[in-house]
C-alpha cells in the first residue's frame, strides 16, 4: 500500500511527536530513579546510625544484640565494633 503526501506528512509528524513524547518520559523517570536513589541513601544513612546506637547501648547494658549484620552496610552487629566505628 502506498501512502500519498499527506498521509506520509501526517505519519512522519506523528512519528515525531511520539518520539519527543518518549524523551520526555525517559526523562522524567530518570527524575524520578534519581529521587528515590537520594531517598534510599538518606534512610540507609538513618538506618546505620540507629544500628551503631542500639549495638553501642547493648553492648553498654551487656545485652545481647538482637539484630542481623546487613551485608550491604557492613553495620556491625557485636557491641564492640560499634564501639570502635564510633570513636
């Protein structure tokens, strides 16, 4: 089937709004990708903090620790280390 004109003129601007429309939304999820990598880093920051607090007052009340070592912080989990990473 062969297009006349305007048929190629309409599809070739349609063509072209869609792919502004596309960069559009690669955009805008790269936004949004980049405002939750800010967010998870900001609770990962508050999570190791409040991790050294409980292992420091643990080890400070010779409790025992009750909470698992996170692989991806490294957050130490016997009193003593946290101890160390705090001095």
């Amino acid at each position: 089937m062969s297009l006349n004109k305007e048929q190629e003129d309409l599809y070739k601007k349609t063509m072209e709004e869609a792919k502004r429309q596309l960069d559009g939304i690669d955009g805008e999820m790269e936004e949004e990708l980049q405002k939750a990598r800010e967010r998870l880093a900001k609770l990962q920051e508050s999570k190791k903090s409040f991790r050294q607090i409980y292992v420091s007052t643990a080890e400070l009340l010779g409790a025992k620790v009750e909470i698992e070592e996170d692989e991806e912080d490294g957050a130490p989990t016997d009193g003593k280390s946290a101890l160390k990473n705090l001095q």
